[in-house]
C-alpha cells in the first residue's frame, strides 16, 4: 500500500474549512434566532405590563368619568405593544451583528487553512 504521508492532515484541513464554511452561516443566522427568542420573552413582559397599566387606567377612567384617564389607559396599552416590537426588533439586529462579528476571525482561519491546503 501506498499512501502519501500527510494524507490524515490533509483530510483534517479539508473538514475544518467545509465545517468552517458551514459555520460562517450559521453563527449569524443562530444569533438572528437567539436574538429573536429572547426579545419575544421581552415583548411578552412588555405587553402584559402595558395591558395591566391599561387596565388600571380604564377602571379608574370608570369611576371618575374622567376621559383623560380613558386616553390614558390607550396609550399605555398602544405603548406596551410598541415597546414589545422594538425589543424584538433591536435583539433581533444585536444578535446578527454579533454573528458577524464572530465571523471575522473565523473567516480569517479560515482562508488561511485552505491555503495551506493548496
């Protein structure tokens, strides 16, 4: 049998840059996501405590026939649902650019691994 004597290390090489490219997709994609599952928890805390405000305003608006209470009690709803979108929004971009961020080195290893292998 006849085989080169860096055939194991040549094989190595080439797994890491194909597992290396692979991971230079799915470090933003998995950041987008970890992003968006966390600000959906964050959302959820936000509407309720809008909704709960809200609901408060209402009562109190009923009692005292006040309608500045009444617009109140809107707003604080409308304001809860609205801080909910940015939570997942803003978390959403946080999580892709620190994907990003992640791919630099990786990418710079990345590139230097399959020179070594040319």
């Amino acid at each position: 049998m006849s085989s080169q004597p860096n055939t194991g290390g040549r094989l190595i090489r080439m797994l890491l840059v194909l597992f290396g490219a692979v991971a230079l997709i799915a470090f933003p994609i998995g950041g987008y996501f970890m992003g968006n599952f966390i600000g959906t928890h964050m959302a959820v805390s936000d509407i309720q405590n809008g909704y709960a405000y809200g609901g408060l305003l209402a009562t109190v608006a009923q009692a005292t026939h006040n309608s500045v209470y009444a617009q109140e009690a809107n707003i604080s709803q409308a304001t809860g649902i609205t801080e909910g979108q940015s939570d997942v929004t803003t978390l959403d971009v946080l999580g892709l650019v620190l994907g990003l961020m992640l791919d630099a080195p990786l990418a710079y290893l990345l590139v230097s691994e399959y020179e070594k292998l040319m």
